[in-house]
C-alpha cells in the first residue's frame, strides 16, 4: 500500500492581537465615571484617563502622554502592567487585559490657575510595540 504522510501539525493558536482604548473621564454625582469630550475648566476639580488594554500585554508596559492645547507635553509616564502603578495612577486586571487609570488634578494646578482651556491630548501607547490610541478633551 501506499505509505500515508503523517498528519500535520496543528498550528499554535495565535496571541490575541493587541488593542487600546483610550478615553477622558469625569466623575457622575455617584461617583461612576463616564466618558467625556468637553468640561467647564472652572467648575472641574479633576479628570481621568483611562486607557483598557485587551490582548497579550502581560509583562509589559503602557508608555502615557498627555499634551496641553499648545501641544507641548504636559506630563509622561511608563506604566508597567506587572506594577506597581506610578504615582497618580490606578492599575486594574480585567478577565482580558488591563485598565490603566490617571488623575489628572486640575483644581489649583497650572491648568486651573493659567486657565489653561483648549483641546488637550492623551495617548496610551505600548512601549514594546505598535498598539496605540488616544483622545481629546476640551476645556471650555
């Protein structure tokens, strides 16, 4: 007979592909937060941002950048999945990834006292690769 050639292997499930999201946040009277695209810069005390990462991300980091209406860079951070989380941000695990979260103060900062209003900037990116994304805030 003839001799059969031996079943291929079966090819390893690829690695999720990597993903961000990324959203400003205020606080709602109880204490949810909910996405938001325009604040009043006087009557903000604060702000978040949020960044949920899905994918294979575990043992690496979040590189975040905000940017002021100018476009100069504001504030910068690494953040490692792995933690601990850098001062002024919150690290959650999720079934699927992780949400990286950033305060960002405003009431009695520069931002507050130089009324800095206009469209500000955040990006999450992954430092040890291409996944990216941001979003953009106005103060009025």
């Amino acid at each position: 007979g003839l001799a059969r050639a031996p079943a291929p292997a079966p090819a390893p499930a690829p690695a999720p592909a990597v993903a961000v999201t990324v959203d400003f946040e205020s606080a709602s009277a109880s204490g949810s937060l909910a996405p938001v695209t325009s604040l009043d810069l006087a009557s903000t005390d604060m702000v978040y941002v949020t960044a949920v990462w899905t994918g294979s991300v575990a043992g690496q980091s979040e590189q975040f950048e905000l940017f002021s209406p100018n476009g100069a860079l504001y504030y910068s951070a690494t953040v490692p999945f792995s933690g601990p989380a850098p001062s002024g941000f919150a690290l959650e695990t999720l079934s699927n990834g992780y949400r990286v979260t950033f305060t960002l103060q405003v009431a009695g900062t520069p931002i507050d006292m130089f009324a800095m209003t206009g469209t500000w900037k955040a990006t999450a990116s992954l430092v040890q690769g291409s996944a990216t994304a941001s979003a953009a805030l106005a103060f009025q």
